[in-house]
C-alpha cells in the first residue's frame, strides 16, 4: 500500500511536471532538484511507512525496501510503457526529455529495473533510519534537509560580494561532494552540541546550582539585539545588489504582514483586501510625487509619505464602519470584495484621466536622504529597514497596551470583551486603521522602490500572501511575521522555477503547517509576568 | 438598605415567545439575591436585559439611580455591573493575568499614542494594573497560576478566574451565573464561602442565578422564583421553600397537591 502511495505521489510531481521543470537546477553534485523532489515525495510516504511499522528491525528493512520497490515500479513504468503507449495524449508534460531522466537515460529495461532497485534502496535506507534513537534519527533528517536547502540556494553564495571564499565548495551549479558533506557535517556538530548544551543546563537546573542573577538575561537580550542590528546593516554590503533587491522584497511583505498581524493575529478580524490599503499608499504617492504627467503635486517622498499614510488609514476606517457587525466568513467576504472594488477601481476608464488606467503611473521620484537621492536596491534596503523598525517597535508596544489586550480580548469572544467594558467600534476600527496605515507605508515605499505603478500588481494574490505568510509564521507572533515572510516570499524570489509552481507549494506548505505546526515557525511567547511582580515585590 | 438595583415591569419577547414578562425585582445594597427557576423559565435572559446584551421591550432597570435599559454591554459595566457565566467563557488564549487586565480595561485610560511612547501615564496605569491583577488573583487563591493560558487551568480555577476578571472592574453589582455547576460539593462549599467573602470583604451585592437548592437557600438573602417568564414568587429562602407555587413549578401539579396536602396534614 504504502509503496503505492508513494509511488503515486511522485508520479504526481513528475506529471505536473516539476521534476522536469527543478530538473535543470544541480543541487548536491549531480543529483537535480528534480531527483530531489521525486526523493522527498516518496522518501516522506516510505519514511512514514517505516515509523509506524511496529515489527523488528530486519522485517521493517524488508518491508520498507518492497514498497519502496513497488512505488519504484509504479514510477518506473510510466517511462517504461512511453515506448508503446502515447502519455502524452493525457499528460502533457510527457516528454523525450523526462523519459530519458526517469531512466536514468538508460534503456527503458534499464531504467526500469534501476528504478525499482534504486525504490527498494530508499525504503531501506529510511527504514534503517527509523532503528537508531529519536535523536539521532531527527539529527539525520535536519541535516539532510539542510544540505539539501543550502545547494538549492547555493547561487546565493555567489551573488555576494564575498562569494569568492565559497568556490571551493561549490559546482557550476549547486554544492559539490566537498561542499555536501561539509554542511552536512557541520549540522550535525551544531545539533550534537546544541544537545550537549542543554543537557548541561538541565543537569545544572535539577541540581539547582543555577546561579540566578537577574542581570544576565538583560545583558544578554541587549548583546543579541546589538549584534542583530550590526548583521542587519551589514547586510547588503555582504549581499550585493541582486539580493538586496530580494530582501526588499521580503521586507516590503514584513511591514505589510505586521499590520495585517494587527488586523487578524491580535483582533482576530479575517481580512482578505489587505491589498487595497498597500494600492491606495502606492497610488497617493505615484500622484503626489510623479514627475510625468499625472503627478499632481510634485512631493518629495518625505512630504508624500504622510499623505499615503493618512488615505489608506481612512480608507481602513472607511472599510471598518460598514463591516463592524460583521464576522468571521461574512467579514472576509466583503474584504475580499473591498480589495477588489480598489484594483477594478484603478483599472477603470472612469478614473483613467487622473490615475493612468491599466498604463499606470510613471515617473514616480526616489527619496531624497539629505544631499543624496535613494536609488539602487541597496539605499532602498535601509529604508525599508528603518520602516520595519518602526512597524515592528508600535506594534510590539500596541500588544502590551491596553488597547493590545481589548484586541486580543476580541478575538478570543466579541460578546464577552463588550461584557467587559471594551467598546468593540472604536476598537474594531483603530485595529483596521492601524492595519491599513502598515500597509500604506509598505505601498509608499513600493511605489518609489519600483519607480511605476500598475494596476495589475495588486491583484488579491498580495493579500493571500499576506495571509498565509502570517498562518506560515504563527498568528499573531511579531517574529512569525519575518520568518513567515523569508519562507513565503524570499524562497519563491530565489527559486526561478518554482514560480509556475508557487501556488501548488503554498498549498503545501499550509496543509503540512496546520497538520504538524499549527501554532506556526514561531509562535507568539507567553509572556511571563507573574514571576516579574513577584521578584519586584521581593 | 437603599437598592441598588430596581427591576420594573421588564419584559423581554423573541418573537412569539415571552421570555421575561413584567417583572419585577429589586437587589438592597450589600445583599445576596438569587434567581431560580425550572431551565427555560428567563432567568438567563433576565441577567441579558440588565447587563445590556438585550434591551428589553418594555420596562426599566434602573441600577444606582440610573435608568440603564437599553444601554450597549461595554456602558453596563462602566456603571458598575460585572457578570459570570453559565458556561464559562474566558479569553482562552490569553494568561490568567492577561484575562484580569482586560478586566480592569474600564479603569484605565491610556490611548494608543501614550502605548507607543510609553508615557508616564501608561507606565502609571500599567503599573497598577499589574498589581491590581496580582492582588485579584491571590484573592482567589490563584497565585502562581497567572502565567498560564486561562484555557490550560483546572475546572474550579476557570471559575475563580471568571470571577477575578469580573472583580477587576470594580463592580458594585456583580451577577453569578451558575457559579457551583458542575463543581463537587467539596468545591460548592468552597465557593459559597467564597461569595460570602466577597460581600464581607468588598461590600458588593451580589445577584446568582443557581440550581443547587442547597447553594440558593444557604447565601441567599432574598429570593425570586421564576417559571414561563414570570415571577411567581419572592421571598426569604423559608418563605420560598413553603411556597406551593414554587413546589409547583419544580415537581409538577400533582406534586404540589399531594406535597401540600401532606405538609398540611403534619403541620395540623
């Protein structure tokens, strides 16, 4: 069964045409991102398999390796029955090319045979992974999966202006054998030791030798945030332009995700036209600073910036009235459908003679910083920074308020927060308006990152990402907000062929959050106060 | 005693049904009321129509000289009214300290600009509300649990909790829907002591709805009886437990006559 399975599911990849597609991109030595997706797809089915197998270690070698051997015959036949039978009727993706991957570009009798062997191989192999301990097992898969991750972004490593010391590890395209083995290697020492180190400090904590002083925590906190802030600006200088130019992106996604994190993580209001706020902060500053002919007023960005603000901050007022009895599914809906009026708004031949239509506006004037004018991916990185900084310091400050908690009070039960004293419109509505303006930041800040504004870039696809990469992060954590930003859209910048395929990898990677971490990457911390009232009082 | 609380003529219907019809009832300050009833007879809609989630048809409540029918739940509670609930409804995902703080939310005044800047003003209240938060919970005997999800405590302290929260708003009317169900009669006994403290300690009035025959005639200073939206009795717990009326509504017609007759024929 299980070999079946898994069987299928890679010739699910391998029709879609995935396999194909990643194929061209070497990872680790000659191995493809092809062969690894057909690697990960089954070796997930087998792995399963092997755990939840309850027999002794040779009958689970067996077992695993016959149903990795069937799935590798199921595989295998497709290329296998090609020569007689035309696939490519049903699955268009079929062809010469794919065949001659899948068999290894052997004979097809050949290939179908090293397929099956190669099947049986990997089942025994995972299913030899499932012996040894818990720790040594989940040790062996994060480094894999490390490996695997680095040798995909191995191209990063050569974008940066000190890609020079890297050569050595790596291919023409992706890690080679020395490279492999050495992050392999390495991830392994880090987990090893990661182990040892809170071994030591459990050991230290039951024998209560602990020292407690209360000062170390906050030295500590400081040395990270100090030595996270020199990282952040190093950075680009590190980089180099081309993936500045993708950490802005990233970044502009992160201001955007903090005040929706607002909207939906705190108040716990389902919005689905986040997008429009981010077009009304694109727009306001396209007309107020354009030098072609649409602009209006001829801004700098710093006049402008407030400008942006203020619209989408109405606008998110203006939103939140109608919807204040609303919630839930009915809420989303007309979000959903605000979001929408906006683009069409933009696209619209009503409004063509003061916004451009589907032509857009051009022209639109970078930031002046002093004599100096913001221009390269680099300049833009630290503005960006700096608007992350402010986003993420009021909205860190907002949660421990007393408006953070009539937020979250909402959230958890609208009827009892009212019962409480909380006014639910005017809280509804600075949650909406708070929202709103993080993303008119965000939207001023593309509009002059980008140089032009369309119509067509803020299709509700922004506003899905927006969402998922907070369910990705953990909703309503500050820190979920980033990580779920750099793995939603920082990884998709990178990786050129997954573009056709993103959508297929977020609905991946949603379905396997909610099955194995529904709190997300990083879930929001309970704070701990009690403890910090005692040690005051003391 | 001057009341504190005023019920006239209240009427409250969903559609055809009349689910509190005219009725009358009146909490002194510094009492212990309750509410009892067969379930379905209004006592809960009762408690809606004062703490404004209902507005009732006709009628007023007029809470410490104040007509406050029809007022949204948020203006209730400034007032000084505070509730439990049947079925316990805490802010689960938040930590039992959080859940008092939010109590506390019509107390304080802070804006989201003192929150960002920390002002003085923020730094002050947030302060008190700590401490004020701390002081509620070792009130209720909850100390060291106020890092927990309100979600992850025991049964007894969600109760506790619920009623801490109410507390933080300062009350001077608090309503107690059902605060013994589901509790063992260890945990009965506890709670009623507990809401005896509550009215030595900080001089509220207190209003119950219950279904422990026991819980009602032991705390309660004065009781109403309702069935089918009606008060049909009201009295001293003595008053209440002779009345055939009352006997009636709880064990049905028949009941009553043959209770009656027999209490009748023992009194002779």
């Amino acid at each position: 069964m299980a070999g079946l399975l898994a069987g299928a599911v890679a010739l699910y990849f391998t029709l879609v045409g995935m396999v194909q597609a990643f194929s061209k991109r070497a990872v680790v030595a000659s191995l493809s991102l092809g062969h690894i997706t057909l690697l990960l797809a089954a070796g997930t089915v087998l792995y399963v398999f092997a755990l939840r197998d309850r027999t002794s270690g040779p009958g689970r070698l067996l077992q695993t390796a016959f149903a990795g051997g069937l799935g590798g015959l199921l595989l295998g036949l497709y290329p296998y029955l090609g020569q007689w039978v035309d696939f490519h009727y049903m699955f268009v993706r079929t062809s010469p090319e794919l065949y001659a991957l899948l068999r290894f570009g052997l004979s097809p009798t050949a290939g179908l045979v090293l397929m099956v062997v190669a099947g049986a191989a990997l089942g025994a192999l995972l299913a030899a992974l499932t012996l040894p301990g818990r720790f040594w097992r989940n040790a062996i898969i994060e480094a894999s999966l490390v490996t695997i991750t680095v040798g995909m972004l191995s191209d990063l490593f050569k974008g940066m202006t000190i890609g020079g010391i890297f050569t050595p590890f790596l291919n023409a395209e992706g890690l080679n054998y020395i490279g492999a083995v050495l992050v392999f290697g390495l991830t392994i020492a880090y987990v090893v030791f990661a182990r040892r180190r809170r071994e030591q400090r459990a050991a230290l904590e039951a024998s209560g030798e602990a020292p407690k002083t209360p000062a170390q925590p906050d030295t500590r906190r400081w040395m990270v945030a100090g030595v996270l802030v020199i990282v952040l600006l190093a950075l680009p200088a590190v980089l180099g332009s081309y993936l500045s130019h993708v950490l802005n992106m990233v970044g502009l996604y992160v201001i955007m995700g903090l005040g929706l994190n607002i909207v939906v993580g705190y108040a716990g209001l389902l919005d689905l036209g986040y997008v429009a706020f981010f077009a009304l902060g694109a727009y306001t500053m396209g007309l107020l600073t354009s030098t072609g002919p649409l602009g209006i007023a001829h801004f700098t960005f710093w006049e402008a910036l407030p400008f942006s603000i203020v619209v989408a901050l109405i606008a998110g007022i203006l939103l939140g009235i109608p919807v204040l009895r609303m919630r839930g599914d009915y809420l989303a809906i007309v979000t959903l459908g605000f979001g929408e009026i906006i683009r069409i708004l933009a696209l619209s031949n009503w409004l063509k003679p003061f916004i451009g239509g589907a032509q857009g506006i051009l022209l639109i004037k970078k930031p002046p910083f002093g004599p100096w004018t913001l221009t390269t991916p680099i300049h833009f990185y630290y503005l960006i920074l700096a608007g992350i900084g402010v986003a993420f310091f009021v909205a860190y400050r907002l949660r421990e308020s007393r408006l953070g908690r009539a937020w979250m009070a909402m959230r958890e039960d609208e009827d009892v927060a009212e019962a409480m004293g909380i006014d639910l419109v005017t809280t509804k509505l600075t949650a909406f308006a708070f929202g709103a303006s993080f993303s008119g930041l965000s939207g001023a800040i593309f509009a002059s990152y980008v140089g032009s504004i369309f119509p067509h870039s803020f299709n509700l696809l922004i506003s899905i990402n927006v969402l998922s990469l907070i369910i990705v992060g953990g909703v309503g954590s500050l820190p979920g907000v980033v990580v779920g930003s750099l793995a939603l859209v920082g990884l998709p910048e990178l990786l050129r062929e997954f573009a056709e395929y993103r959508m297929l990898m977020y609905g991946l990677a949603l379905i396997a959050m909610m099955l194995l971490k529904p709190e997300g990457f990083w879930p929001e911390p309970i704070r701990k106060r009690e403890l910090r009232v005692e040690e005051s009082g003391d | 005693m001057a009341p504190i609380l005023i019920a006239k003529g209240v009427t409250k219907r969903f559609g055809g049904l009349v689910a509190v019809n005219s009725l009358d009832f009146t909490i002194e300050e510094g009492s212990i009321a309750s509410v009892i009833g067969p379930n379905g007879a209004g006592k809960t809609t009762f408690f809606n129509c004062i703490t404004g989630f209902y507005t009732p048809e006709e009628g007023q409540i007029i809470f410490n000289g104040h007509e406050i029918q029809g007022f949204r739940p948020d203006k209730v509670t400034r007032m000084g009214i505070a509730r439990t609930y049947q079925n316990i409804r805490l802010f689960a995902n938040m930590t039992a300290l959080e859940n008092i703080m939010v109590g506390r939310h019509p107390l304080m005044h802070h804006n989201w600009w003192d929150a960002i800047l920390h002002t003085p003003r923020y730094r002050k209240e947030e302060k008190e509300a700590l401490a004020e938060a701390q002081r509620l919970l070792n009130f209720v005997g909850m100390s060291g649990l106020g890092d927990q999800m309100a979600r992850n405590l025991p049964y007894g302290a969600q109760r506790r909790l619920e009623i801490a929260r109410a507390l933080a708003s300062k009350p001077k009317l608090l309503l107690l829907d059902e605060p013994t169900a589901g509790m063992n009669p260890n945990e009965t006994a506890e709670m009623i002591r507990f809401i005896r403290h509550l009215r030595d300690e900080l001089g509220l009035s207190i209003l119950l709805i219950e279904h422990d025959m026991k819980v009602v005639m032991t705390i309660s200073e004065k009781i109403a009886v309702m069935d089918f939206g009606k008060k049909i009795a009201e009295g001293k717990p003595e008053e209440i437990q002779r009345n055939p009326r009352v006997i009636e509504a709880y064990l049905g017609r028949g009941a009553a006559s043959g209770l009656g007759g027999s209490e009748a024929a023992a009194t002779v």
